[in-house]
C-alpha cells in the first residue's frame, strides 16, 4: 500500500471513528454440519496444525437485513473467523457455529466460516499475518462486507486485522452488544445496554492526525514555564470523547440504581408476605420463556432467536397444593458473556441470586449441553446465587437424543426432562418445584370464626393448608405459616 493510499485509509477510518463516537453520545439509550476430524490420535501434520480450517454448514440466507444501531454496521455479508487453542475440533466448531447464530440474530448473512489452530491468539492480528492475508482472499472470494471474530479483540488487534483484510472487523463482544441493543425494550433494559456499549467503546476510541497531538496547554507569553513548542491545540478531540462517554456512563450508573430501587421494593414487599420466589435461568435460546408461559399462561414473546428475553418477567404462580409463588425469567446466558454485560445486567441478575429455588433450563437437543450447563453456573457464581437449590430442566426432549437426555438426568441430581412444546413432564415439574420450595417454619391448628375469613385467606394465600373444615363455630384449619401469620392466628390457635 502507497504512503498516500494509507493516509487516505485512515483518514476514512478516523471519520467513521468520530462518527461512532458521536452517535453513541448523542443517542440517549436508544450448526452447521460437522466434517470428519483428521487428526491421528491429538498430532497434527504442521501443515494441518497451520491451516486456516473451512468449517461446514454456517452459511445462513436472510429475507430480512437489520441495521444494527450500534457502532453503525450493516452486517450484511460476514466471514466468521475462529481460533482453536484448546478442547477437540467438535468443540470449536460448535464454538463457531454459535457465533454464526449471532450473527444471524444480528440480521446477517454468513458466506462461510474459518478456523485456526495455534496455541493461543496472535497478539498482533489474531490469526497472524500470513493467514490474515489468506482471510482477505476469502473476504474478496465471497464478496463479504465484515469479518467476525470468535473471541474479544483488543484494540490494536482491531486495527490491524482491518488494515489487512480492508473491511470492517467485528468481535464476538461487539456482536453480542449488537444483539442487546437490538432486543431491549424497557428503559431500564436500553440504560444497561447503552452502559455496557460504552464501556467497551472506550479504550477502543482512536484517532489520526490532530486528534493524536499531545497536550500541551495553550499559554501565552506570561505564562510561567511557556513558549513556542509548549502551546498546543489543548484538549484533543479523543480526550473530549472519552470525558463526553464517562460523563454519560455516569449518568447511565445514577439512572440504573434509581430503577434498581423501585425493583427491591417490589421484590422487599414479596420477601414481606413471605411468598416464595423461582428464577428461570439458562443458556440462550434454551426454552426459558416457553417454560414460563407453560408454567404461568404468561403470554411472554418467545422467539427462536438468540437474546429474545433481555427484561425480566415476574409472574405470579401456583403450586399443585395451592402455594402462592413467583417466577421470574430472566436474561439468557452464553458462552463468554462479556463482562461489560454482567456488570451492567448485575441488577436484574439479583433475581437469580434472591431467588428460593433456580430452573436451570438446558437445551436437551444442543450438540454440547453440558458446555452449556458450565456456562450458566459461571454466572451464577458471578451473582454470588451458589447457595440457592437449583432443578436441572432439560428440555425440548421431544427432539432431543434420547441418549443425551438419560445421560444428563443420571449427571445432575435434581433434573428432570420436558418439552415445553408438547407439554411433556410439566405436572411432574410443577410437583417438583412444590416439593422444592421452603415451607413455612410454623405449623398450628386454628378455628377462625367466619367473621375472619380474611386471616383465613392470607392462610390460603401465604401459607399451606394440611387441613380445612367447615363447622358451626368457624373455619378449622391445620396448616403451616410464617411467624408473622402464625402470630395472627394465636388468639384462634385449638
């Protein structure tokens, strides 16, 4: 590349930069088919271990082209590219076959998808230079627009990847946020999007030219220390960027604690009356909504697409018995979840973490659920909810391995196998969850007169009924409650 054709590159970039960054502080919040592994035992040929490795089956044709608002991409036509440094090649190449679902749920079209083995990513390029150019001709072979990366690039990994394939370089962090930007809904779903955007925007903010001169004051002639070669352009505009973004990102954290506060006074007001509380939690995409809407008729949108659920749903539920309780679905979990997103989803993660008892929700019919099931629990203990019960629900087992499912009920203790579609094992869940659930610590017997009927209510509604019996002289109950009711029930207590 000419000295001049080079500038004219990064001249274009730093537009595109500044552009980037003024959008995102303007706007408020706005598998595939396996191939054959020929490996002989865990040794591979130099030239094997070296390749660039084409993987099967990701290319994906899409009616629909969304734009994706943040950073101002058309991921029309992207070139998946991943680095194999550990673990058998099924395993990177479901690796990749999941980042070839985000993209999709991005609103791309994915032309082909490569891997590469090495020991560990090229600090330089990712892949390294040799088979950065080997990517450019596969970018030029299938008329691709953007490159996605299986991994979090780092900024300098970013630019010169792109100096070398000539088109936009995308990583797995990126598309994710892509993706939440997308799919948020509330205000406060788009505030923890908006915040965790950027935070990964700003160590990658960069510029050329006279955003990169020093700063150096701007004092005049009385100025104690001055004189020529000290006076400079003072603040550059990449310093008044990032100041603009930390600014914004503290407003962001103000406005998220004060909905955060409205939440804990629902969630105190629940913990008041003593109704237990159920999280669904899970992989993306692992059937949690449908759970929900089988349990409670909630209606909740469900969609066959990655990250479908950002906000989370709290329903009202009962038990076989008639215990009162609540279910929450919660934000769906991957592989590698980028911390920019744990840190500002951590609010409406607490819902796992307060919760009584866990649905661990797992795709039955996924080429590695068990991956799926260490994913989850890494958050889980992001949450700090290790100590809460978990039930393991594997589901959509009207489609899944028969095989696959009977291993993993004899792997998890408390697991239980479903199909949120046909309805299959729901009553044996719900029987589950009730012998699950923490039951109140005080069991009495009582005979409320009728004139009390709303003590016998909140008996109905809070506790659990044993016995009830109609008499002359009033309701007699034997059941099990909390303190506080139980201390309302004493003048009756037989």
């Amino acid at each position: 590349m000419t000295f001049s054709s080079s500038l004219s590159h990064r001249g274009q970039r730093s537009t595109e930069t500044d552009r980037r960054a003024d959008a995102l502080m303007e706007e408020d919040v706005a598998w595939g088919n396996g191939f054959s592994d020929e490996r002989d035992g865990d040794q591979l040929d130099r030239s094997e271990r070296a390749a660039l490795r084409r993987v099967a089956g990701l290319s994906t044709e899409l009616q629909d082209v969304t734009e994706v608002e943040y950073r101002q991409l058309r991921l029309e036509r992207v070139v998946l590219v991943g680095v194999w440094t550990s673990g058998t090649a099924e395993e990177a190449d479901n690796s990749l076959a999941e980042l070839a679902a985000l993209a999709e749920t991005a609103g791309a079209m994915v032309l082909d998808g490569v891997i590469q083995r090495r020991d560990k990513p090229d600090p330089a390029t990712y892949i390294g230079s040799g088979k950065a150019r080997e990517l450019r001709d596969i970018v030029l072979e299938t008329g691709a627009d953007t490159v996605v990366c299986d991994g979090e690039l780092s900024p300098g990994q970013l630019i010169q990847l792109e100096d070398v394939v000539k088109v936009k370089v995308v990583d797995r962090t990126a598309l994710i946020l892509d993706i939440f930007a997308q799919h948020a809904k509330s205000r406060e779903g788009k505030a923890q999007v908006s915040l965790a955007q950027m935070q990964y925007m700003l160590p990658r903010l960069r510029g050329w030219g006279q955003s990169l001169s020093r700063q150096m004051g701007g004092g005049g002639s009385g100025s104690s220390g001055g004189g020529m070669a000290t006076r400079g352009p003072g603040e550059t505009k990449i310093e008044t960027d990032r100041r603009r973004i930390r600014e914004k990102m503290a407003k962001m954290r103000r406005e998220i604690a004060e909905m955060k506060t409205s939440r804990d006074v629902k969630r105190q007001e629940r913990r008041r009356y003593q109704v237990p509380s159920v999280a669904i939690a899970g992989y993306t995409n692992a059937g949690k909504s449908s759970l929900l809407n089988r349990l409670t008729g909630a209606g909740v949108l469900v969609e066959n697409a990655l990250f479908a659920t950002l906000d989370p749903t709290v329903r009202r539920a009962e038990t076989p018995s008639g215990r009162i309780y609540t279910l929450a679905d919660t934000v769906g979990f991957v592989r590698h979840l980028p911390h920019h997103l744990v840190e500002a989803f951590r609010s409406t993660m607490e819902e796992v973490g307060d919760s009584d008892l866990i649905l661990h929700v797992v795709d039955g019919s996924h080429p590695a659920p068990e991956e799926q099931l260490a994913a989850v629990r890494e958050v889980i203990r992001d949450v700090g909810a290790t100590d809460v019960p978990e039930i393991v629900v594997v589901n959509k087992a009207d489609i899944a391995d028969p095989l696959v499912v009977q291993r993993l009920l004899r792997a998890e203790r408390h697991a239980i196998a479903v199909s949120t579609h046909t309805g299959a094992g729901i009553d044996e869940l719900l029987d589950l969850i009730d012998r699950e659930l923490p039951r109140p610590a005080v069991e009495l017997a009582a005979l409320v007169p009728y004139t009390d009927g709303g003590l016998v209510s909140r008996v109905h509604a809070e506790g659990e009924v044993l016995e009830e019996e109609h008499t002359a002289e009033g309701t007699r109950l034997r059941a099990r409650v909390h303190e506080e009711l139980a201390a309302a029930l004493r003048p009756h207590t037989v």
